[in-house]
C-alpha cells in the first residue's frame, strides 16, 4: 500500500489524493529548483520523476508532516545528480549559485513600480551568500526547521543556525525600511511564522 493510500480508499481515491499532493506542492518544487540555477526543463523533469518513483514505490513510508521536506530533498538530489552524470564530477554542489529572485508582480504590485521593487529585493538578497540565500529561502519561505535543513544540505545543524543568524545580521544592519520590506516580501509569499 501506498503511503497516501488509507485502508479504506479505493485505488481511484488514492490516485486523487496522489494528484493532489502533485498539485500542492509542484509550484514549491519548481521555484526551489529554479533557485538552484538549474534550467526550467530539467527541473520540470526532476519534479516528474521524483513524483514517478514515489508513485510506484509501494514500501516507502514518509511521515506526512516530512512529505514537503522529502519532496524538495529528492528533487534537489535528482538535479544534482544528473549534474554530476554530465560533468562527471562530484563538485556540483560547490559550483551550483543558488538564485533567490523574489518575483514582486504576484505579490502587490503591478505596474512600473514592480521593476524597482524587484530590484531593491533582489540587491537586499545579494548580501547574502549562496548557502545563507538558500538557507533562508528553506527556513522563512519553505519553513523547514533547522533540523532538516542541516540533512537536507549535509551540514551540521549548528551551522544552519549559524548561517541564518549571520544572515540575519547583514539585515539588520539595512536601512530599516529595506529590512522591513524584505520580512514584508516573505509574509507575501506565505511566510506567516518566524521560527
């Protein structure tokens, strides 16, 4: 049995649910993708993977709280490791710049004033390095705790906690209307607790 699957669905039940669970998270998996520098389709293709081996594997057990972080964890692996199957290296991860571009037009702006806010967001995002953007984008956007992050990204969880601590402190040190406008842009893409 399938881990969406309850006892008493029928095997048409539980494929609407699976769909669902597709549907939910995609534009989450997308979006971390494509923050990871990889191209729109390779990430589309992960995606569709990842989903096709969870579909057909009939032991895996996942926890539903840990379904988010299971999925953006496979996704990011697949990505990475066919990286490296083209480069033949292992240094994918080190070479990989993780790209956090907030996109302004979806949140509360829709006319020229976008461009300017986008690029304000953006230069505030650039202060920070690649590891401290992505961590921030797991912990404030996707709300991963420290704990998965640090297995997600093979770090100790001290230094996840040390990443966004420092990362917090480059914007603290912001003009205090750039700092509130970056928590402002986090709150706007779903961010509703600061843990």
């Amino acid at each position: 049995m399938k881990f969406w699957e309850s006892n008493h669905q029928s095997v048409q039940e539980g494929d609407m649910q699976f769909i669902a669970l597709y549907k939910f998270y995609y534009q989450d998996l997308y979006a971390y993708g494509v923050s990871l520098g990889f191209n729109a389709e390779d990430v589309k293709d992960a995606i569709q993977e990842v989903y096709l081996k969870l579909y057909f594997n009939e032991h895996l057990c996942i926890d539903e709280k840990k379904i988010k972080f299971y999925l953006l964890r496979s996704v990011r692996n697949q990505l990475i490791d066919w990286e490296r199957t083209k480069k033949d290296t292992s240094s994918i991860e080190e070479e990989r710049s993780f790209k956090l571009s907030i996109s302004v037009e979806e949140s509360f702006i829709a006319d020229e004033d976008d461009l300017l806010l986008k690029k304000k967001v953006n230069r505030i995002l650039d202060l920070l390095t690649d590891h401290q953007r992505e961590i921030v984008y797991l912990h404030f956007i996707e709300e991963m705790p420290y704990e998965e992050i640090a297995v997600m990204l093979n770090m100790k969880i001290q230094t996840v906690r040390g990443q966004v601590f420092k990362a917090m402190e480059k914007l603290r040190k912001l003009d205090s209307k750039d700092y509130f406008l970056f928590f402002l842009i986090l709150y706007l893409h779903g961010v509703s607790t600061f843990k």
